[in-house]
C-alpha cells in the first residue's frame, strides 16, 4: 500500500461566451484613436483593428477536467496495481525481497532525473530528514511485506488485508497527530477485525474448516501475518507523510523510498541468503512489468488524486479487491471461498464507510 495523500481540485468556471467582431449599429467606420479605444468592440484591437491582435490577446482560460476522468485515472491505477501483484505472484524463483529491491531499482531510474529536473535535491529540509529517513525504511518495509503476501497466500486474501490500512492509520493517527477517533472509527475497526477473522480463520474458531484452504494452513498463516505487517507499516507511513505535509517534495519523499528500500533489501537478502538472479526468462520479464505496472499504477493514482476528491477517489481504490478476485480465478484457477468473500464485504465495507465519513466532513 502506498501515499494517498491528496485533495480533490476546485472545479473550474466555465468558459464565457465568445466575442464578437461586429461594430456596434451606426459606428463610423473611421473613428479617432480615443473613440476607438472606447468604443471597439471586445477582443478588436484599437491599433491595428485585428481581432485579436498578438499584443492584447487575452489567454484563454483552462478547461474543466472531463467529468469522472478522476475516477477513471483511480480505476485503472487499481487495475496496474492488481497485475503488478499477480505478476508478483507468478514469480516463483525470486524471494519476495528481491522482487522488492529490483522495483526500487527500477523506480530510481526514473526519479533521479525528475529530481534534477526539479533542483529538489537528495537530501531535503534539515528539519524533515529524521522523517524522510523513517518514511523510506517503513514504507519499503511495507512493500517487502506485500510482496510476501503475495507469494505466500491467495491473491484475493492478502489484498482484501491489505485494505485494513485506513482502520490502523486512524489508530495510529489519534496516537501520534492527536487527532480525534469517533464511535464509527471504533464501528469500523471492528467490522475490519471480523473480515480478518474470516479471512484467516483461525483453528479455535473454526476447528476442521481451515483444512479448506488449499496451500498449507501455517504457509497462509504467514501470509495473513505478512499483509498485517503491510497494513501497519503503510498506516505508518500515511501518518508521516501527513505530519510532512506539503514542505517535502513528492519525488523527493521517493527518492527516500527507493533508496532505503534498495539498501534494506540488499541488507536482508543477504541475512537470508536468499539473493538470486532469475534463471527463466519469462521471470525477468515479470520483474521489468512488476517496475512498469507498479510505476505505472502510482502516476494514474496521484493524477486521480490531483483531480478528483480524496472520498471518491478512496472508494473507487477499493475496486483492487475486485480486480485481485478476477485475477486470481484468471490467472491461478483459485475460486475464493465464501469465508474470503465474507471477508472481504467487511473489510471493504469499513474502508468504504470511513472514506465517506471523512469526505462528508471535509464538504462541511
């Protein structure tokens, strides 16, 4: 899960009527210079009588973004998203770390040069290093945890967990910003708890069910732990980015991402001794479309954001669980359980009521 900071923008005016050239009924057809000042019609030019002229033309206003073109940009960032995870998947022979560090890899590529681009340099404000530093470790951690998920349990149940994210972000939120949590924050939370009882069932609970899952009951165990570990981490981060707030640059907050995430991967990768290159070539192209879909996902969301309000933009995001259910009967022949599909109605459910309490009282 990554940054969904972002407001919607204002809708713009609209566009004016158009000018016309016609003089006014009765005109002379030769005036002064000053009648002509006052008396030319708008957008005619009292020098020159061209309509407009070069000198005096007005700039013409900025159209309005087409209607829903935000939300279409949230849909498909959710599509890139939901492939990039699949394809994670897919990749048998790669650790889920690795995975990780060749996406930092990838993504450094393209944010050094924006970052020349920008003259933001690499460092950042003296007073937010502390906090650039601890938003790369944590939310590169966030991505190692994701990609362990995916690998380790179904599709549809790692990112139907994954979207307990809002649920420990308000948490941590009253926690460290002081910011206030409601009855429905509490409501919600416990509607998120329920779907990850679902989803997990644990044995006490539900005694010889759990013979129903298809992989083994300890290896989906560590996934559920795993996209947990995502969850929190990414609340984590969402909780930094907010304390930041607009005094760090966006590709600057990246760069901390990609480089620490780069470093923390090398870093475990060889305590685990787990570093690989990938012998098929079908994986390398797997890991350069995991780079190109998650990249890809990242910019159509934050043009989303940029252009539509955060409430919307925020339930359309919950479609992930839709295209991650469809992937994973596509691609993998899994049909998801009705434990899952429960789940999965409750945690969207809560995600889906705290994004539209928070929309209602930014409208306010």
């Amino acid at each position: 899960m990554r940054p969904l900071d972002g407001t919607g923008a204002a809708e713009l005016p609209e566009a004016g009527l158009g000018l016309t050239d016609d003089a006014p009924p009765g005109a002379s057809e030769e005036p002064a210079a000053a009648e002509a000042a006052e008396t030319a019609a708008p957008g005619r030019c009292w020098l020159c009588r061209s309509s407009p002229c070069g000198s005096c033309a007005q700039p013409a206003k900025k159209k309005a973004p087409c209607p829903g073109l935000g939300l279409f940009y949230t849909l498909f960032s959710a599509f890139l998203f939901s492939l990039a995870s699949s394809l994670v998947k897919k990749v048998e022979d790669v650790h889920a770390v690795e995975i990780s560090a060749f996406r930092c890899v990838f993504q450094m590529i393209v944010v050094i040069p924006c970052l020349i681009y920008r003259k933001s340099g690499f460092l950042g404000p003296k007073g937010q290093r502390i906090f650039l530093v601890l938003r790369g470790f944590l939310g590169s951690a966030s991505m190692m945890f994701a990609y362990y998920a995916f690998q380790t349990t179904s599709l549809a149940d790692a990112t139907v967990i994954s979207f307990t994210c809002p649920v420990f972000t308000s948490i941590f939120a009253c926690i460290f910003l002081k910011e206030k949590y409601s009855p429905w924050d509490a409501l919600f939370t416990a509607f998120t708890i329920v779907g990850v009882i679902l989803i997990v069932r644990p044995p006490f609970l539900f005694g010889s069910d759990t013979m129903e899952i298809n992989e083994s009951y300890s290896v989906h165990l560590k996934g559920t732990f795993a996209a947990i570990g995502h969850a929190v981490f990414a609340a984590m981060t969402l909780v930094i980015l907010r304390k930041m707030g607009k005094s760090v640059d966006y590709f600057l907050s990246i760069w901390y991402y990609v480089a620490l995430g780069l470093i923390e991967g090398i870093i475990v990768l060889f305590i685990l001794g787990e570093w690989s290159l990938p012998y098929c070539g079908l994986d390398r192209l797997y890991l350069i479309l995991i780079g190109l879909f998650g990249l890809g996902g990242q910019v159509f969301l934050t043009k989303g954001i940029q252009i539509e309000k955060a409430g919307p933009v925020a339930i359309m995001r919950t479609m992930d669980v839709v295209f991650a259910f469809i992937f994973q009967i596509i691609f993998f022949n899994d049909v998801p359980t009705w434990w899952t599909v429960g789940g999965a109605l409750c945690v969207v459910a809560s995600s889906t009521g705290a994004a539209i309490r928070k929309w209602c009282q930014s409208s306010k």
